[in-house]
C-alpha cells in the first residue's frame, strides 16, 4: 500500500482489525465511534459495533461486546484488540487534523455488500444534552433498523427526546465516503475446523471438551471449581443489550 493516501490505509487498517476481532462468518458489520475534545485534556470517546451473521435462520445482530461470552475467548486480550480498533479510528482522525480538514467528532462505518463506507459527522457532542448510553441507543434504533418491538419504555422516552431535539436544532451535514472492502484473507481471532455459527458457538460453550477443540491464544484460562471469576468491564456492562 504504499504512496496510498493515509487514510485509504487506515480504512483497510480498520477493516482488517474488524475481521480478525469477529469469530465468524458475518454478512454486515456496523460501528460507531467518537471522538469527543476537551479543554486542557485528552480526547474521550466510545466505541461499539454489531455485526450480523452468516447461516442461521433467525438473522439477530451480535453486540461485538459479547464475542467473549459467546465464543469462550480471555475477554481482557479481547479488549486489548478492541482498543487497538478504537486507536486507530483516532489516528485517522489525526490525519485530518494533520490535512487541516474539519476535524469530525463521530463516526458510521458500514461493511456490507464488498462496500466499505464512512460516514463522517461533525455533532457538538461535548455539548450534547445526550449521555452516551443515550447515543447508543439511537444510533442503534436508526442503524440496526431492529423495529420498535425492541426498544424498551426508556429507550422509546430517548428516542422522542432526540427527535424533538432534532427538529429544533439543525443536524452538521454528513460527509460520506465509499469504496470496496478490503478483499485479501484475513484470519479471525480463533480458528475452529470451520468458522461456527453463534447458535453452534453457544452449543459449544456448555460442552465439557470444548478447552480441547479450541484452538489459539484467546481461550479463558481454566479455572477450579473453587475459585470465582469476576469480569468486571464497564464498557461490556455499558452496552449488553
């Protein structure tokens, strides 16, 4: 890749951590993301993703905070990798900063299709009468397209809160960018004989052999009996749905 354009290399950087980070096979895979300034400090910001699966009936999106869960993975590696997405999100941000472009404060990227698009918003987010949990839960409700059988009493009461602020105040315009997705292969973070699907995946984790079929560096220590393992993960407590 190189005399590429440093975004167009950090969008196949992005790509390619999303891929290893899903265990399995997946039709569309959607991200959000921000990047919130502050006086004086550091940036802060979120991170969360959804992905649908490939081959079972039912078609329900995976919150990518729960593959750890889900697949029987050290969920502390895990979150490294996840982190690993998130900075280099934050670099290519940088690069606009760098290109002396507006620098945005959030981000939509959608896989789907052999396309690979990013959505560039440029919301007052550190103004934002909305919380972040708040945020989650409407850019899931316009992204994931669910239905409003989903949503819970509280989450319908944001959903109104958003929508009556939005009609008074006028949304930054979005820039979009497209291309196609990155096409070389990319191994995932465990390596089964075959990729599983989630409904295998959970079959397999309430199976006492399952240690022994897996394969990698990602599978939870063991652990006796005796002791208790407490995961203690505000971001994965923060957006389990």
């Amino acid at each position: 890749m190189t005399g590429l354009p440093e975004e167009k290399i950090l969008y196949s950087d992005i790509q390619k951590k999303l891929f290893y980070i899903i265990p399995e096979k997946w039709e569309s895979i959607y991200l959000y993301a921000s990047v919130i300034d502050v006086p004086n400090q550091k940036p802060v910001g979120e991170m969360f993703f959804y992905y649908l699966p490939k081959g079972i009936i039912k078609k329900k999106y995976v919150n990518g905070y729960e593959i750890p869960n889900i697949f029987n993975i050290d969920e502390e590696q895990y979150y490294k990798l996840i982190t690993d997405v998130y900075n280099s999100i934050k670099l290519l941000r940088e690069c606009f900063i760098k290109a002396k472009k507006k620098p945005w404060s959030n981000i939509n990227i959608t896989i789907s299709n052999t396309q690979f698009k990013v959505e560039y918003d440029y919301d007052d987010l550190a103004n934002s009468p909305f919380s972040s949990y708040e945020r989650h839960v409407v850019w899931r409700y316009n992204t994931l397209k669910e239905g409003d059988e989903v949503l819970s009493r509280k989450d319908k009461k944001i959903l109104e809160a958003y929508q009556r602020f939005i009609d008074i105040n006028e949304k930054p315009k979005r820039v979009t960018h497209i291309e196609g997705v990155y096409n070389k292969p990319v191994k995932n973070i465990i390596e089964f004989e075959r990729t599983l699907t989630v409904e295998e995946a959970i079959a397999r984790s309430k199976s006492p052999n399952i240690s022994k079929e897996k394969k990698g560096l990602f599978k939870k220590k063991e652990v006796k009996e005796e002791e208790e393992v407490k995961y203690n993960n505000q971001i994965l407590n923060n957006w389990k749905k």
